[in-house]
C-alpha cells in the first residue's frame, strides 16, 4: 500500500460538475426501499440487481482483460494491492449473488499475479511490495477456498496453497528484534516503511492465520493468530477497549503509536477473531475479544448508522488507498456474522442502513474518462451526506457501494447453511504446507535496482506517515 497526497476535495468537483441521467435506487424499488421496509432481506432480487449494476461499473475501470495488458493490474492510479482487493471483492460477489459474469476475469487476474514462487509476489511488483499488498491477494485466494470459487486447473497453484505460501512467508518474516516482535510494514529494508510495524500488515498475517487454522483444522496456524493478536495488544496497536491503532516505528520500540483509526484495521482483527470464536467451538475470550471489536466498531466508525472514514472522509482528503477502506470492513462485517452467530443482530441493521445511504449515492454521470458504467450509476464516497452526490468516484468509491450494498445478503448461517466451508465441509481447494518460497531466494539482488523516480515516490512515505500521525493526533484532540 502506498500513502500519496491528493486533493480529493478539488478534484472531485472539477471532475464532475456535470450531473445527468439519476437513477433514484428508492423510487425504482431497488436497494432503499426493501433494506429499510423488510425485517429480513425478503427482496434479495432487487439487491441482487442493484448489485450487478454497482459491479458492472465497477469492473468498467479494469483493462487487465484487454489485449496487450496484463492480467490482474488495474490502471493507474490504482496500485496493485488494491486489484488484489478487489478481485476479493468480486470472489464474494459470485457467492453472493450467483451471477458468474466475472468469474473468468477474476480466475484470470488472481492466477497471472501468483509470480515464479506461487506467492503473490510476482517480479513486477516484488520490489515495492509490502506485506499488507501481499495479504490482499492471499485474502482473495482464501475466500475463494473458503466459497468454493471454481478451482484453477490441476496445473495451476491452488487457493489454498496460495494463501499457505503467504502464511509461511509472514512466519520467516516475523520480527523479533524490535518491538518484540510483529511484521514490518514493507519486505525490503530499501523501502520506506521498513521501520515501520502497521495494523494492516499484522492483520493480514491474523486473518489469513486464523482462517487456515478454521480451514485446515491444524493447529500451528491457530498458534500464529493468538501470537499476532497478543503481540497488538502488548504494543498497545489493540487498546484495552479495542481502538485498533495503524501503527508504530521501530526506532522508538513502538512507543510512538500513529493513533489513526482506519475502518479496515478495525474490520480486520474483528472478523479474525470471529473466526477464532468459530475454531475455537466457542472459546470466551474469542467471544469477548469479538464483541468488543464489533462495540468499538459500531460507536467510532459510524455515525447514525452510516458507515465513515473518520480520519479524512469529512475533511475530504483520502487517498486512492483510503477510498476503498470501507470496502473491506463491509466485507469483515458479515463475514463476522458468518463465524459468529451472536453479532449478526448488531450487524446486519448496521450493514442496511450503510446500504441504503451508498446507493442513494449511486447517481453520478461523471464523463466517461472517470466513470465508463451506465450513467447515473457511479457511485460517490460521502456516504453521510447522501442523497447528495459527493462527486468522487473511481475503483475505491465503486467497490465500497457495491460491498455496502451486496453483504446485506448474507443470511443467518443457522437459517441458509450457505457459509464459508472448511476441509470438513465440503472444502475442495487443495493446500501444500510447505508452499511459498524462503526471503535467501528473495534478496533483492534478484530484482532490478531501484530508478531514482521510484525512490523519489516513495520519499511520500515519510510524510505521509508524519501526517497521518497528524490526523491521528488532530482526530483525538477533537
Ligand atoms: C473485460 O472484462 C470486462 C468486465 O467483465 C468486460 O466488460 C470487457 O468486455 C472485457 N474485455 C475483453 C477484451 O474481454
Ligand atoms: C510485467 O510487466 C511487463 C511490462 O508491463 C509486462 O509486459 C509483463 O506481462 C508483466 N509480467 C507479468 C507476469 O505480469
Ligand atoms: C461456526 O461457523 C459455522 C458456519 O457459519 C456455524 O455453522 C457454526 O455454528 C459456528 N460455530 C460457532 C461456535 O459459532
Ligand atoms: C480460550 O482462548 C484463550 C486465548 O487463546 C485461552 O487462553 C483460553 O485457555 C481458552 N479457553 C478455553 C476454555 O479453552
Ligand atoms: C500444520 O501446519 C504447520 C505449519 O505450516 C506444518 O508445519 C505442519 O506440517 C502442519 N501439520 C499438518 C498435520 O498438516
């Protein structure tokens, strides 16, 4: 992941200060009307629809499929990490709706960035790769095990080797020498961010941990979970009433906390110890540790049951990254009340409310340029100030309404059945537990030597990092 400045603010309203065609998702009985009305989700046709709509503009940002380009990459200005994403995104889509549409290009895309190693960290992108950018992609791979996505062709690296490979990666890449332990944020001591031990990057190594111990019932992976969340609790990045922090340095032995609160910090350690609580057969403290993920959640990151990103949305200046944040602690969100039955209550009201405000921003016309699905489809950010259009649209926005809108149809896991499987039941993807590739074979002696414009974008980093510690900091005092 990377951290750029960009003026969201400004050129949102340079770039669509055209409105056409609206589509009013409430008057057309979509999404608005059959989320607030229903007590259960009794119209799943009309979110199913709303849905393939949200998605079709969606998937209109990416070219990977094109002739000449490469499979898995988004354009610019998107990073890599974030078609990992939302190749995830698109896994939970098929489960969701049924619609298969996608699953060709997200087959595609997921098998040509698995690189040399079957890892994720293919040589395109290896040298400025950071451990988070890796767990995206090894997150999808998971999904698709867990959903029973179509598995590759016998010749072809298997889901759940893939996000084994990632796993055994991260347990070399531990780092006991400072901090006590925890992941660093980048691979490579040569880019910015190796000094530095963030949320996300650990986050990723619990989710994918706990979600392989749930899977494979072996319990090593279960071991790591509890390893990792209890080294976030020791270093205060998981306070004791649940703010889940984004990270710290090193030089400082992680005393210097950047206390931003990011939805999906929060969403990814909430649904890793749900699943946890679900390995566990319902262990206490899982249960407590969920729980308190799931009330820290509701009260910071919404506001009158709109789901928002507190440290830049209001103020207009989140990044390409932060503008798919949401997204993911959607997708965290039901996952919870997959693995844990009791939240589903807090949850889904949550997940409807958030609903409906995205869609009734899903009336941009934006030029075709910005926005190539059908108009008065794209959707904005700000979902807060809805039925105002807020302008900003791109990959972040879109994947966002179409997570807000589509997990409102997961269904009680003791009414459907229908919920991530195990090797137990009814698992087909094929593991290797010795999958992924040592960091001796990963020097970066093997890769091509760094440009000087490449070093000048990651010079960002530092200030970057310096302004969210400021945004941290300016959150709390307000
Ligand atoms: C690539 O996939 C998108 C989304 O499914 C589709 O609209 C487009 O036609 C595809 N392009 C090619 C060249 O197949
Ligand atoms: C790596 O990038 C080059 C240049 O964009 C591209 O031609 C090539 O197909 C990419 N390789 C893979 C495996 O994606
Ligand atoms: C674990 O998840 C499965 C699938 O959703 C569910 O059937 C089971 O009841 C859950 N176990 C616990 C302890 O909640
Ligand atoms: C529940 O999990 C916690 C954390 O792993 C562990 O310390 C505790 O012993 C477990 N409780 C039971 C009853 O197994
Ligand atoms: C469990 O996982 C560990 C870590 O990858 C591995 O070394 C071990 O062989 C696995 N055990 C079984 C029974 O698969």
């Amino acid at each position: 992941m990377r951290f750029q400045l960009r003026a969201a603010g400004v050129l949102g309203l340079l770039a669509g200060a055209t409105r056409a065609i609206q589509v009013d998702f409430s008057s057309d009985g979509m999404v608005t009307q059959h989320l607030s009305k229903s007590k259960t989700n009794s119209k799943p046709e009309s979110i199913k629809s709303t849905a393939s709509t949200i998605a079709f503009g969606l998937l209109k940002y990416y070219t990977g499929n094109n002739t000449g380009d490469v499979p898995g990459n988004l354009p610019d200005p998107y990073f890599w990490w974030e078609a990992g994403a939302m190749f995830g995104t698109m896994v939970d889509y098929w489960f969701l709706t049924g619609d298969e549409t996608y699953n060709a290009v997200t087959m595609q895309a997921l098998l040509h960035q698995v690189g040399d190693d079957r890892d994720f960290m293919p040589q395109n992108q290896t040298r400025t790769e950071g451990n988070d950018d890796q767990g995206f992609w090894a997150m999808a791979a998971m999904s698709a095990a867990e959903n029973k996505f179509p598995d590759p062709p016998a010749d072809q690296p298997q889901w759940l080797a893939l996000a084994q490979a990632v796993f055994n990666e991260y347990v070399e890449r531990w780092d006991t020498a400072t901090c006590g332990g925890g992941l660093r944020w980048q691979i490579f001591t040569f880019n910015n961010g190796f000094n530095y031990k963030n949320s996300i990057s650990n986050g990723c190594f619990f989710n994918v941990a706990a979600r392989l111990a749930r899977f494979t019932g072996n319990q090593t992976y279960a071991d790591w979970a509890e390893k990792v969340y209890d080294w976030m609790s020791d270093t205060g990045l998981i306070t004791s009433d649940f703010k889940v922090f984004d990270g710290a340095g090193v030089e400082k032995g992680c005393q210097d906390i950047d206390q931003a609160q990011w939805t999906y910090n929060a969403g990814i350690f909430l649904h890793g110890s749900a699943v946890m609580y679900n390995f566990t057969g319902g262990n206490a403290t899982w249960k407590q540790r969920t729980q308190g993920l799931l009330d820290q959640t509701s009260s910071f990151h919404f506001e009158n049951g709109i789901m928002v990103e507190k440290p830049c949305e209001d103020g207009g200046f989140c990044d390409i990254d932060q503008q798919s944040f949401k997204a993911y602690l959607l997708r965290w969100l039901a996952g919870t009340t997959q693995m844990a039955d009791f939240t589903f209550d807090t949850i889904m009201p949550l997940l409807k409310s958030t609903a409906d405000a995205a869609a009734k921003q899903c009336t941009g016309s934006p030029s075709a340029a910005e926005f190539k699905g059908k108009p008065g489809t794209a959707c904005g950010f700000q979902w807060t100030k809805s039925p105002q259009f807020d302008n900003l649209v791109g990959v972040g926005e879109q994947q966002s309404a179409l997570a807000a809108v589509m997990y409102n149809l997961v269904q009680k896991t003791t009414q459907s059945g229908k919920a991530p499987v195990t090797a137990d039941t009814g698992g087909t993807s094929q593991g290797n537990v010795n999958a992924g590739a040592s960091m001796q074979d990963k020097t970066p002696n093997r890769l091509e030597p760094i440009t000087t414009t490449q070093k000048v974008a990651a010079g960002f980093v530092t200030t970057a990092i310096a302004l969210s510690v400021m945004g941290g900091c300016f959150f709390m005092i307000k």
